[in-house]
C-alpha cells in the first residue's frame, strides 16, 4: 500500500495499482477510451493523460504505476492542455454525423468531446473515409467513426479468446478490421458492441430503432444457460428495444453471451402466442382468460376421474423461474399427479436421488488449475463459463477435454481426447483405476465391476494424476455427458474420480434446472424432498398417459424423443400448453393454450451453476393477453379450488420455498453406482443442441438465426472412416434411418468427429423427425441427389 | 518461376522443406511459444520464394505454420512497405521521397524514373521487369536523394546515375 494524493485527496492505494484504477475507486473521473477494467493496458488512446507532480510531462494515468507520495492532478493546466490536444487529435479525422449515429447520446468521445473539446474545429483538411465491413448479422460497423483504442481486438484476443479483427495499414492508413471479410466467430461478440466508446461497433438488430435517452434500464437476468449473466433490458414504450451487460464481479464481470444479448429479438415474432385460445370440436377460438382456465381444469378434471391422476403429467422447460417450477409442481402435485419433470433432454435418470449439486463459483472456477471437461462444448452450453475456464487455461490451468468430436475451444488445451460412447467409459474407468489402486479395498470392491483388467494408459493416468495433484481441480460435466443414454453411469464415475482427487464435480445444469430442481418440479422428489414416485421426462411419453401440460416448451425441440413425444401428445385426451409461442404442430395437438410471458415480461428467481439465487422482475408488460407464470399457475390453483395458492407476489412463492428449503437437513447422498455397461452396436448420434437452438426463445430470435454458428442444422458430421464404410462423400446426401423415421442431411467429413458416431444437430427441424438423441442410426447414401 | 508452394493441409506440410528449415530457424531463436516473434523475417522468406509478393493464402499458410491468428499476420504485412500484397515485377524500384531527400532532389530522381518507365508509383511496367514504389526514409540520408533497388541502396542520385542503373538491370 502506498500513500497518493490525487486532486488534493490524499489516497491510501494498493502499491500494484495505476492512477486510473486509484482514481476510479475514489470515484474521480479521469476521460479514457482505450482503457477497460476487465482488459489489458495500452495506453494508446493519450485522453487519460494527467499531471503528475515532478513528471516532466502529463502522464497516461492508465499507464502509471502509483508510488509513495505522488502528486496527481486531473484538472490543472497541464493535464487540460494535455487532453484538449489529445482530443483534438481524436477529432480530425472523426466523423460529425453524431445526429445520425446510433452510439449518440451513449458516446464517450461526443461527452468528452464536449468537456474536453473545442467548439470549433481548425482542421480544414479532407477527412479520411473507411469502408465499412460486414461482420455478420449482430455487429455493424461504421469504420469511419473508429478512434482505434484497440478496445475490440484485446476483447478477441483476451477474453473471446479469438482473435478476428486487428489494425491493419499504418499511421493515417490503419484500420480495424477482419482483413478478409467475414461473419465474426465468437460466441461473445456482441460485447465489442458495449466495448466500442464511439459508433464504429453497435449493434445491427438495434440500428436506427431507438435513442439512448429515450429508453429506460431494467436490471435482469439471462435466462438461456447457467452463468445467469445479469442484464440491462433497455425499455422504451413497453418494448424491449435492446439488451446490453450489467457489471457483476461475481458472475459475468462486464460481459453477456451473445445469445443472452440477442434473444429479445424473438420476444416480438409473429408466432407469439397472445391470447388464451381453446379448441371446441377440433376449431380454434379465441377466448377470455377465466373461460380458457375453467376450460383447461376441466379437462385434467375429466381425465382425473376417467382415467386416474396418473394419467396426467406436465413438463417444465429448464428457462422457467424458481417460482414457475414450484407452482407448476405444487398444482399438478395437488391434483394428485407427481409424473413432473424439468430435465427434458435426459434419458438416463437411474441416478437420480444420488444427485450432488455441488456449489461452485465462477472465480473458483477461473482459479482452478485443471479442469476436465467431460462431454461439453463449454463455449456453446455456458459461453461465460467458458470464458472463465480461458482465463484458468491462460494462466497456466491445464485443460482437458473428453468429448465425442473436438471442438476449437478457442484456448491452449492441454490435451483433447475424442471417444466414443465405449471408448468414454474405457477411458473414466481407467482414470477411475488409476486412483482406486490408492485407496481402501472396500471402495474398490464396490466399483470393481466398472473396471476393466486392462492396466490404464498413460493418457488415462495423465488425467488421473493432474486432477490428484493440483491445487484446486474441477471436473466439468457437460450436456452432451448429460443427455447421454448412458448419462448415469459417466455422472457416477465423474463423481467417484472426483472423491477421490479432491477435485469439484459440476453437473453443468441447463438454464435455470439448478432452480427447478430446489422447487421440486422433480418426479421423484418434491421441493420438502419428499420421496415421491412420478413417472421422469422419459417415462411420461414412452407411458402416452391421457393428459399433458406443457409449461413454454415446443416437445418437437426441446425434448429428447420428438418423435415419441409427438406420438404421445398426439395420442393424448387432453393436451394444455402455458406457452410464449405458438406453432402448428402444437395447435394440432393441443386442446388449450394459455399465453405466457417471457422473462422480461414476469418477476422471478434464477439459481445458477454457482447456487446464487438472483431475483429479478418485470421490465415490460407481457403483450396482448399474455400473463406471467406465476399468476397463471396461482390462479389454475384457485379455480381447481385447491388450497395455498393465494400468492399475492411471485416474492411469496419464493418465501414459501425457501422456508420449505430451510427446513431441510443438507444430507450428503451417496454416489449411485450403475450396474455394468452395455456397449451399443452400430452407428450412434452425437445430438448437440446448438448455440442458438436452445429454447424457443432464442429459437424465434431471427439475427442469431442467421448467424454462422446456425448454418449446419441440415449437415451430418462423420469421421473419414465412416464415410468410406458407407460410401460417402462429402457433400453426398445421406439418408439416416432410425427405427421407422428416416431424413436426409448433408455430409461432412470431418475427422474431428469420434468412430461410429454420427453429429446431428438436436433441436432441429431435422431432427425433430426423428426418434431418441443419441440413438442408432442406420446410414445409407442416397443415389439422387436432392435438387434431382 | 518458382515451384508452388503448398498452402493447405497439415503444419508439417506447409510451403516446402527448404522454407520450413529457414522458418524453423528463426521460430527457434524465440522463446517457446512465442513464434509470433518470426513473423517479420518469416514474410521476407516467403516473400522471396513467390514472386516478390504475399498472398493471402501464403499469409494464413504463414499463421497456421506459427500457430498465431492469421489477422495478426496481416497485421504486420499490412504495416510495412517492404510487403507486397500484389504481385510486382522482377525488380522493386523504392524511391525515397521523405524530407533529406525531397530537399536533396528526389523529386527529380522520382520525376526521372517516372518519364524513362513509363510508369507512376506503385505501378509495374508492361514487360514486368519494374515495379516503382514510393517509399519513406530509408536511414540513408546521408547519401541522399536516393533508392532500393531490390536489396542494394544506390546513393547520392542524379538522372544519369539512374540512367547507368536501369542500364545494368538485366
């Protein structure tokens, strides 16, 4: 610690500190474009600059290491001059189009311009014009009004951890840009928009659609994975006009996912669902709240006493609230069904009960030193968790990666192993080996039918003795280790390496599944942990029971079987749907349907990855009749005429679940130990839901739509030796046969891709023709060609 | 004509052995990991054995070889004057026109060789034997005005010195 003084303050500052960052926590203003707490220093911008006693000249205060008994002054003659100048400089070549650019009003150069400026310039030369660049569907650029602070190449090179766009040309000739141009590839690029202190980068969905001073904030939450990133939604009339980062430390520092960021663009597509619709003798009519309701309790009424209260089910998606899901569990629970399920995309749920939710904050994550990553394409599942395990990876963090194909990580990895679904349990069970031979006979005796004779391979002890020896390891379970048919039996060996390294398991749950899961919209157990017997996600269509409520999910997507929930909905007495969007499939089988508000449009509760529970409310009101869920789901309580469901706020539900949790003992579960593997035969889909398929919010958003990351939906990925086992080639059309569904895709050859198994986007229109993720499948070339 | 170099495919397939050998070379005189280092002398090497020129396809070859992003390859090769992003003649003419010379008469050197190629700055002649470029300070101010003609600095310049000069070109 040194002693400073900055304006006459006197400061007591770390020593590691420069004056920007001690001028900042005092809260004295200095002016800087380059400089940004979360990225490196480069101190090329020269606003920042500020006079510092016995300095022979003004100094970048961002530049500036701090030491004992320095003077500093922001505002004296010096410093003043020194910054007119620099803005001087700034403005040459700066466009005077602020009246017809997006960034007026939020500007950092148009506010300093105005402190720090002159009013008349005496540059009377020729500007110098840049052609602008086409960066994809989310950023526009307007190259001329760059002051290249470099803000967006460090944000690539640091924090995206890809390095697209960079200064090219020299002194009046130096641009930023990508070069050769192309569709940005991060999956974070959308904060270059937020990064950018003038309007060279701002965001396309958004362009001429409102001013700064014309919108209000709206603090938030994302919705879309696990981080719960905390959000601004910029509101104007009503509308979510845009969507941009709120700072927390703790969870997303400065930075959303891109989707986090787009998503409200969906919030306005015509398939919204808007009024509360019933269908009377197979026509759709459009009808009031209080008849639709009556309608639909009717309706599980009937089938409750014709067929049975286990003859209903409802399933929740992972984006709904805390409070969603335990209304939801509460009301079906109350009409005597426990067939409630959030885990949509799971088949294997023999471990349920055993499940151990550890806690685990993002900066341990970031301070973790080895990381294993077991079936996870972090940067598409949790982009901010990803970003996290870059920082680990850049600070020397030894990452591992075990998943069906190997994907750029966009970060040194140490080691990418790609398996198959047996050569994944050969590989656990060896690193599980590895370990076992140090510990006591009676857990290894337990285990002893997993493990083969085999002694483990060096890859396999490698991974063993990184995750033993390190200071802080964590072991990462991802969605594709989740979804898996087998998903029990890798979540249980992740856990028994995890006992015995020391090292964090995290189940990586989907969006907001960590809530759910607390309030109870569970089969087997509900929010008092209550062992109870309904049939999971899988059961309840494989059974095609009677009744179905569906709670803002689109089967066909969002579930594991589209075809087996699409017989079983389709087979149904009584369908109920409380959904955002409406489509045709869902009218066909539907009986109701209740208009539901999105997340910006409801309050509630979201718990993530790290177990924070973050509240949030409305920004906007939910368009047409729509209504958010939790009123919804209190009033169907009252007009089933069941008690406790007189909430007058969503804080309510949250207080009665939160005492219902506190009342719990935290006992530690026992790790679930899964009877012997079976191996499957044949070739078997890798079904990765993609970035921007994940929930139908985000699927209605057209600009992530567009994106590069989309553009493979209709394409089969193999490896070289598939490919010549069935005579493909690339580009060929494939026809993929599974039990009696077959569509056609698109190959390519990719040997990045695991032996006999075949990627498939999930949550597709092409493969929601098709059964079960990761089944077999039976492959064959198609003799025309599709245009024929 | 020199051989086509390779572009595409696997790190120890690129361009060709020789050239691995040389860039190998300068990528060991840096720290592991930091091959981005080589980048200036790696350009020279592949600009040498194409023509006089880089591609765009030779400099995303050159950022797979040193593992760096290819935007940070044409970062370098966009700065530096010495890269030819276009194809140029047999021989590069640079003609300095900073201060020390433009006050020693480069102007009349420039004007000179402009006349006698038949060409501006930054053009090739039709034969495809020159290329002009116009160019800053050199470091030779010293023998101003002056030009680089390909590796050789030609000092102390009047239209009769460059007449001798272009004469000896082959």
């Amino acid at each position: 610690m040194v002693n400073i003084e900055i304006d006459g303050i006197p400061l007591r500052v770390d020593s590691a500190k420069m004056i920007i960052q001690a001028a900042d926590e005092a809260g004295i203003d200095i002016p800087r474009f380059c400089y940004h707490k979360n990225l490196s220093i480069v101190a090329n911008c020269r606003m920042c600059l500020v006079e510092v006693d016995k300095a022979r000249k003004a100094l970048p205060a961002c530049a500036t290491p701090v030491a004992n008994g320095m003077k500093v002054f922001t505002q004296s003659e010096i410093a003043l001059q020194a910054q007119r100048g620099v803005m001087e400089f700034l403005l040459i070549n700066h466009p005077l189009d602020c009246p017809i650019c997006d960034q007026g009003g939020e500007c950092e150069l148009q506010d300093l311009s105005l402190g720090y400026g002159s009013g008349i310039s005496r540059f009377s030369e020729k500007k110098r014009v840049v052609k602008d660049k086409d960066i994809g569907p989310l950023v526009q650029t307007d190259m001329t009004r760059c002051i290249h602070c470099t803000r967006c190449v460090r944000f690539g090179q640091e924090i995206a951890g890809i390095k697209e766009l960079g200064a090219t040309g020299r002194g009046e000739h130096m641009e930023i840009g990508t070069y050769v141009e192309h569709s940005l590839a991060s999956e974070l690029s959308g904060n270059i928009i937020d990064l950018c202190p003038v309007g060279a980068l701002t965001s396309k969905p958004f362009r001429y659609k409102a001013r700064a001073w014309e919108m209000t904030s709206h603090p938030s939450i994302a919705m879309h994975d696990a981080v719960g990133s905390n959000l601004d939604l910029h509101t104007r009339q009503n509308e979510v006009m845009r969507v941009v980062a709120r700072d927390n430390d703790s969870v997303n520092q400065s930075w959303i996912s891109d989707r986090d960021r787009f998503s409200y663009l969906g919030l306005k597509h015509p398939d919204r669902l808007l009024n509360p619709m019933i269908k009377q003798n197979g026509e759709w009519q459009v009808t009031d709240w209080q008849t639709a309701m009556e309608f639909a309790v009717d309706g599980l009424k009937h089938v409750k006493t014709k067929n049975g209260a286990d003859q209903i089910a409802g399933l929740i998606s992972p984006t709904a609230t805390l409070e969603e899901g335990y209304l939801f569990q509460k009301w079906l629970r109350a009409f005597g069904s426990q067939n409630v399920d959030h885990r949509l995309r799971q088949q294997d749920f023999s471990d349920a009960g055993h499940d151990q939710f550890s806690a685990m904050s993002l900066a341990d994550i970031e301070s973790s030193d080895a990381i294993v990553l077991l079936g996870c394409n972090i940067r598409s599942e949790a982009p901010l968790l990803a970003h996290r395990v870059r920082q680990s990876a850049y600070a020397g963090g030894l990452i591992s990666d075990i998943n069906f194909f190997k994907t750029d990580l966009l970060m040194p990895v140490d080691r990418q192993v790609v398996v198959n679904s047996a050569q994944l349990f050969v590989l656990l069970s060896g690193v599980a080996k590895t370990l076992l031979q140090r510990v006591d006979e009676t857990t290894a005796k337990a285990w002893r039918h997993m493990m083969r004779e085999k002694a483990p391979s060096a890859t396999e002890q490698n991974i063993a003795m990184q995750l033993a020896n390190a200071h802080q390891a964590v072991i990462i379970v991802g969605a594709l280790a989740n979804q898996h048919p087998q998903a029990s039996a890798i979540r249980s060996l992740a856990a028994l390496i995890s006992e015995l390294t020391g090292a964090h398991l995290l189940i990586l749950p989907d969006a907001n599944s960590q809530a759910l899961h607390l309030a109870g919209a569970l089969p087997h157990c509900d929010a008092s942990q209550e062992l109870k017997d309904g049939l999971n996600a899988n059961a309840i269509w494989e059974e095609q029971l009677r009744a179905y409520v569906l709670f803002n999910i689109e089967p066909e997507f969002d579930c594991a079987d589209p075809a087996a929930a699409l017989l079983a909905l389709q087979r149904a007495g009584f369908v109920m749907a409380i959904n955002s969007f409406q489509c045709d499939s869902l009218r066909d089988y539907a009986d109701v349907l209740l208009p539901l508000a999105a997340f910006t449009e409801t309050s509630g509760t979201f718990v993530g990855l790290d177990h924070q529970w973050q509240s949030f409310t409305g920004a906007v009101a939910p368009p047409g009749e729509s209504r958010p869920g939790w009123k919804i789901l209190r009033v169907l309580g009252n007009i089933s005429k069941f008690n406790g469901f007189d909430y007058v706020s969503s804080e309510g539900v949250r207080q009665e679940l939160q005492d219902q949790l506190n009342r719990l003992s935290s006992a530690r579960k026992s790790i679930y130990i899964p009877a012997e593997i079976t191996n499957v035969n044949g070739v078997q889909l890798i079904s990765e839901v993609p970035v921007y398929r994940t929930d139908s919010l985000v699927r209605h958003s057209k600009a992530l739509q567009l994106t590069p990351e989309n553009q493979f939906l209709d394409t089969m990925r193999i490896s070289p030796a598939l490919a010549e086992k069935y005579g493909l080639h690339q580009g060929d059309a494939v026809q993929i046969q599974q039990d009696e569904f077959a569509v056609s895709a698109t190959v390519l050859i990719d040997e990045q891709v695991a032996e006999n198994m075949a990627h498939l986007a999930a949550a597709s229109p092409l493969s929601a023709r098709l059964g079960n993720a990761f089944g077999n499948v039976e492959l064959s070339a198609m003799m025309e060609s599709i245009d024929a | 004509m020199t051989t086509a170099l390779q572009l595409t495919g696997h790190r120890d397939q690129l361009f060709n052995q020789v050239i691995r050998q040389q860039l190998d070379s300068w990528i060991s005189k840096y720290p592991p990991g930091q091959s981005q280092s080589a980048v200036i002398p790696a350009l020279h090497i592949l600009q040498d054995s194409h023509d006089g020129w880089l591609s765009e396809g030779l400099m995303r070859a050159l950022a797979d070889y040193l593992e760096i992003p290819a935007i940070s390859v044409f970062e370098v090769a966009t700065f530096y004057t010495m890269f030819e992003l276009k194809p140029v003649g047999k021989h590069k003419i640079s003609v300095c026109t900073n201060i020390s010379c433009l006050l020693c008469g480069s102007e009349e050197i420039a004007n000179h060789l402009q006349k006698r190629l038949g060409i501006g700055f930054g053009q090739t002649t039709a034969d495809g034997k020159f290329t002009l470029k116009e160019v800053e300070c050199l470091g030779a101010c010293v023998g101003a005005p002056m030009l680089l003609l390909d590796r050789q600095y030609h000092e102390h310049l009047t239209p009769d010195k460059v007449d001798a000069l272009l004469g000896e070109v082959k």
